[in-house]
C-alpha cells in the first residue's frame, strides 16, 4: 500500500496549447507501478482553464474545490465541490475556474497507460 498527500508530489505546469494558469501533479501513475489507473490533481489559478479538447479514453472528475465549470459542446456547465463527472471517449471538453480571486481544484482519474 502507498500513502502520500499531494504535497509529497511536484506540481507540474500543463503546457498543452490553450491551457492557462494549471498544473498538475500525477498522485498516483506510472512511476507508482499503478497497474491501471493514475491520478491526477489538477490546480486552476484564478481566471485559468484547460484546454478545450478530446482523448480516445474516458476520465472521471472530482471536483475538490472552486468555482469551476466543465465546458462542453453545449456550453458551460457549473460544477460544486464534491460533484462527480464522466468524460466520454472522444467526448470535447475543458475546465474553467470563474473566480477572479481563488484557485479551483480537481481530481481526474485516466487509464495508466495514457498517463506520461
């Protein structure tokens, strides 16, 4: 068993083309020897977002804190803390945290084998 706090992980900037103001720190994945899945923390500043995009993979979300919302085909979706969300394979989408003022927060769950 491995216990760790997200402290214990480095945050990483994401540096995919459209994301703004997010890191991430992969909690759990490959370098844990993670058979299946790896997850992962995501931190929007203020004001930031993901980029809009899409995997061949699905992805489950925590929301852990924040006024973020999941952008999606059809617009903007509000999400509170403690909600949960499933992301399709293929399926656009992208995060933005609404607040000016304070960061936003996520978990996002992925198969290992997409985590790098």
């Amino acid at each position: 068993m491995l216990i760790k706090t997200p402290d214990d992980v480095p945050a990483m900037p994401v540096e995919m083309e459209g994301a703004r103001d997010v890191t991430v720190r992969v909690l759990f994945g490959p370098a844990d020897n993670a058979p299946t899945f790896a997850m992962r923390r995501f931190d929007i500043g203020p004001g930031g977002h993901t980029p809009y995009h899409r995997h061949p993979f699905e992805h489950e979300v925590v929301v852990l804190s924040g006024d973020v919302v999941a952008v999606r085909p059809d617009g903007e979706k509000p999400l509170q803390p403690g909600q949960v969300l499933l992301v399709m394979p293929d399926e656009l989408h992208g995060f933005r945290n609404r607040s000016k003022t304070q960061p936003a927060s996520f978990l996002c769950l992925v198969p290992v084998e997409y985590q790098k």
